[in-house]
C-alpha cells in the first residue's frame, strides 16, 4: 500500500454528461494513479446520470456517483456531499468541465504542504475547438507546447504560458487573503482544513464568489493560499454562462465577512450530511 496522502478528486456536474466522460477519460491517464474520484452531481436529469455510469465503466480508479435533487443552483451543497462520501485525506476540487493534463494529480500532490491551499489554474477553450474535443475529433492530452501555441495562434485556447511547469517555492504563498483568482474549479485542500471551516456555505445560492467566502474562512483559520499557477492548469471547456443574477448578493456576503474573522460555514458541511436526500453509487472498485 502507498504510504503517500490518498487524493479525492471531487468533480462537480450538472447536466454534463458528454465533459463529464472527456474528464473521467483523462482521469485515466494519470501519471500519479494515487486517487479516487467522487462525482458531485447537482440534481442531473436521469439520461446524464445513466451516461456517467456508462462512462464509469471503463475507469480503473475508484469512483462513486453522488447526486442530490435539483433545486436550482446549488454547487456548494453539491460539493459538501462529494466530500462527504471522499475518503482521502486530501481534496482537490475540479469541476466537471476542465480536463486535467496527465500530471494533473502529481502535481497537486507535488505542491500540497501543511497549513495551505492550492490554487489552481485554467486555459479556457472556444467554444469551435470544445465541440471537436467532446465529438473525439481533437484531445487536449499529452500534448507538447508546440501543440498549444497552435491552438492560441487559432484562437482556441485562452493561454499558452501557463502551461509550462514552473518549480515550487515561497514565492507561490500569497501573505494575506486576496479575491482575485480564486477558482474553486481547479483547488486543492486538506481534508483536515476543510471539515475544520465546515466546508462550502450552502448559504450561497446561484453563481458566484461561494469560493472565495470558503478561502476567506481557510485564511481565517491560519490556512495559506497557495498559488499553483505554472504547475496545475487544467483546460476549461466551453460553455454558456450561468446567472449572475446573485453574484452580487453573494460578492456583499464575503466582503461583510472579511473583517468578521469568521471560520465555519453556518450552513455547511455537517448540516449536508444530516439531510438524507441525496443517493450515492459506488463502482465495483471502490
């Protein structure tokens, strides 16, 4: 058995079947194989929820399949019931549309250190070249540089710099609590200092910022943001925009919260585990 921390990589989705089988495929080609994956399912319409259990078919890492009737936009519920059902002692958080290059797990598990938070990336994809990455028709992994500077030149990624691999090192620690760049779509976290925050704030209902009040409450705790820009960039398909109809409501919350000191989520993640409303499926390998 491997002495190293088991990572639990939670994928959160909704109604995205067809990214959903891209990530588990790319999943599958890791170089650290030292994981688990837990899809978080935000209430998907039972033909998705049939199509990931076919896509789980074919992986070779332990996998379960939670899922919560839809109630609107409720990422963090959805996020707090995957952790709940995770059982590694370290979390990486990824959302169910960014595609994780082969080292993705290696190099989460090279930057995670006592008392931070990893900070990751993404190289947003057009909406012309996703099509050809969820028909088959392109992969975005195991690709060289050159394969990406292709793709910016033809405008369908977003970035090409990031995705070199840049050493660890103090200067990845941010000093303080900063706003930008937090993406709860590609992070990684201990366990530990997740339960310890009472994990995401169900509170925070629709699009928006439920990522930054739970780094706000990490940093509150003495839990350190670290950036893992250069070394965890993951490739963001394309997709339409959710409401941002709350974005505001939920940006007031935080900013409320910023001078509070305040560390667990009222409405978190121990309140999601004593509602039984949810169903989970776990794989012959889990």
């Amino acid at each position: 058995m491997s002495d190293k921390p088991l990572i639990s990589v939670v994928l959160t989705t909704y109604n995205r079947s067809e990214t959903i089988a891209v990530v588990l495929a790319a999943l599958q080609q890791q170089t650290d194989t030292h994981f688990e994956v837990v899809i978080a399912d935000d209430g998907s319409r039972p033909e998705h929820r049939a199509r990931i259990v076919e896509s789980a078919a074919g992986c070779s890492f332990p996998l379960a399949h939670v899922w919560h009737p839809d109630v609107g936009f409720t990422v963090s519920r959805a996020r707090n019931l995957g952790v709940a059902q995770a059982r590694g002692s370290y979390l990486v958080l990824l959302d169910g549309d960014c595609v994780p290059d082969t080292d993705f797990i290696a190099q989460h598990r090279r930057l995670m250190q006592s008392a931070c938070l990893v900070n990751g990336s993404r190289c947003l994809l057009s909406q012309r070249f996703t099509q050809q990455v969820i028909s088959g028709l392109a992969t975005v992994v195991g690709k060289r540089y050159s394969y990406w500077l292709q793709q910016w030149r033809a405008g369908d990624a977003s970035k090409i710099a990031p995705l070199l691999r840049m050493p660890d090192g103090p200067l990845r620690l941010e000093s303080g609590f900063r706003w930008r760049g937090i993406r709860s779509c590609n992070m990684g976290v201990w366990r530990a200092d997740f339960e310890r925050v009472n994990g995401f704030d169900t509170s925070f209902r629709g699009w928006g910022h439920e990522d930054a009040d739970l780094v706000l409450r990490l940093f509150h705790a003495g839990i350190r943001r670290k950036n893992g820009f250069f070394a965890t960039e993951v490739f963001h398909l394309w997709h339409e925009e959710a409401s941002r109809e709350r974005a505001s409501a939920n940006e007031t919350t935080v900013r409320e919260r910023m001078h509070s000191g305040l560390v667990r989520a009222v409405q978190g993640l121990d309140e999601c585990r004593a509602v039984a409303d949810f169903e989970t499926v776990t794989f012959a390998n889990w």
